[in-house]
C-alpha cells in the first residue's frame, strides 16, 4: 500500500519541518501473513513516511493472532519504530486486543 500526495501542501496548512516550505508527505504499508493453522495467523510488516514527522520514519513488526473459540480471538502486536530527527529517538509499542464478533 503507497499514499503520498502530488504536491507539495502550502506551508499555512501542512509544513511539519517548519521550514517555511509546505511538505510533500508520503507513507507505505507491507504486510504478509500467513495462517499456520486453522486457529493462529501470524504476520510481519514494515511500514514508513516521509513528511509526517510526529510519525516514525520506519516502523517494523510482528503479530499473531489466535481463535480462542467460535466468534472470540485474541490478537498480540508488537512494533518498533525509528524517527528521522536530530536525536533519532525510537519507539517500542506492544498491543493485545480480545475481539468478540457478534
């Protein structure tokens, strides 16, 4: 998955780096799963920006997600993330989510 825009935005309504000039931001999504059984799905992705600066620059992950019976599933995600900034601080993020359809 690719989003980017065809243009730079005009600095009074998008300019993150605050230099003066608008930005022109983009982003990318990959993922790939794969079902190891009927009940546990497993998944890798990578994703990344350029422009959107309260983002991480690269963002990696891992997820899993397991029936736990008809209708109910617990899924696991943990990602690690890099900004592309003067401290080039990163981020660690680990999510758990139970979902019930219904």
């Amino acid at each position: 998955e690719y989003l980017g825009a065809t243009d730079n935005f005009d600095a009074a309504d998008y300019d993150g780096d605050l230099d003066g000039t608008g930005d022109e931001p983009e982003a990318f999504n990959v993922e790939l799963a794969y079902a190891a059984s009927e009940t546990l799905e497993l998944a890798v992705r990578y994703e990344g920006n350029d422009d959107l600066f309260d983002l991480p620059e690269k963002q990696y992950g891992i997820a899993a997600s397991y029936a736990l019976f008809d209708n109910v599933s617990l899924a696991v995600e943990y990602l690690e993330g890099e900004y592309d900034n003067a401290t080039d601080d990163k981020r660690k993020s680990a999510t758990a989510q139970i979902a019930i359809e219904f």
